[in-house]
C-alpha cells in the first residue's frame, strides 16, 4: 500500500510545487489513497482491551 501512497503524480501536474491547485486526478489519487488507509484501520476489530474498558466504563454508568 506504501507505494499507492507515496506515488507521485505524473510530469506536469505538481501542482503542489507550482502553488497551484491540485488537479482532478490529483484529488482522485488523494482520495483514493485516504480510503484505502482508513478503509483498514475501519475494518479492524477492537482491541480486546479497549472493549473492556468500554464495558467497565458501561456497567459505572448503570449504578
């Protein structure tokens, strides 16, 4: 996934560097690139420790 991440968009749109907006297909590759990152932290289960603290947290709010 790195390479997706850090790839560098094609001679004559850095934007960027010239200060100017990005490009459509810049936005498309940024956007891209943001899901497919976050898509897998989303699908990650909770870890094991956090969900007891959640249920801790949980069972104080009920006395």
């Amino acid at each position: 996934m790195e390479h997706l991440v850090t790839k560098k968009p094609p001679s004559g749109e850095g934007a960027a560097e010239a200060g100017r907006k990005p490009t459509v297909a810049q936005k498309a590759l940024i956007t891209r690139n943001l899901r497919l990152a976050y898509g897998e932290v989303a699908s990650e289960p909770v870890p094991k420790h956090l969900l007891e603290l959640l249920n801790r947290i949980d069972e104080g709010d009920k006395s």
